[in-house]
C-alpha cells in the first residue's frame, strides 16, 4: 500500500502517460523525421521528460525545484559527454546514443533550460488550476 496521499498517486499516474508521450514523440522527432529543427526539438523534448522523470520521483516538490533538479541533471549528462565514454558505450550498445548522446555541443543547455522551464511552468499551471 502507497503511503502517499491520493492526489500524489494521481499526479504520478499523470506524469507517467505524459512521460510515455513525450518519449514517443521526442523518439518520433529524431528518428521518423528530418530538417534542422529535429535536432533541438529532440534536445527540448528529452529536457521535459527528465523533467517528467524528476517530478514522478519527487511528486510534492514544487514546479521550480523539479526544473532546476531536471536541468541540474541534463547539465550534467551533456557535460559527462566530454568524457568519451559515453561514445563507447554506444559503439558497444547504440540504445546508450538516446539517453547520453555522444558529441558534447554547449548550445544543447540551452535547449534543455528553455525544456526545463517550459514543463516547470506547464506543471505550475496545472496544479494551480488544480488547487
């Protein structure tokens, strides 16, 4: 039995199915379609599903805390790409290309602050309407 009170069992059943549509359609973007666009519509989408992924582990945490945690941790991936092990590890499994990328490129944080910030707002939206 869940220890959270209702409404955060709710929240997280939301958070899952919006995570679930936005990896389809972030996974659509960079593999079903092509122009200039997909690449940093690819990189916003993956910053709101970490968004999404931080805020279903961290159900009471309030909109700005999830987006700078969210942020914190698209940061850190991006940065873990100057490494080179993130280019080896797709050489041996190419999925890892999706979660960690391979090519550092600094205007991805960016792309992942403007993400954070628009799913931090859309979530405060939501549950101010809600309250």
């Amino acid at each position: 039995m869940s220890t959270l009170p209702p409404t955060s069992a709710r929240r997280r059943a939301a958070l899952a199915c919006a995570a679930a549509l936005v990896l389809v359609l972030g996974l659509g973007v960079r593999l079903l379609l092509h122009g200039v666009w997909t690449g940093p519509a690819g990189d916003a989408l993956y910053a709101v599903l970490v968004y999404l992924v931080v805020a279903f582990v961290l159900p009471r945490q309030r909109s700005l805390t999830v987006g700078g945690v969210a942020f914190a941790a698209c940061a850190a991936i991006e940065l873990f790409q100057l490494t080179g092990l993130p280019v080896a590890w797709a050489q041996a499994f190419p999925p890892v290309r999706l979660v960690l990328g391979t090519t550092f490129v600094a205007g991805d944080l960016l792309l992942y602050a403007l993400g954070c910030a628009a799913a931090a707002l859309a979530d405060a939206g939501v549950r101010a309407r809600r309250r």
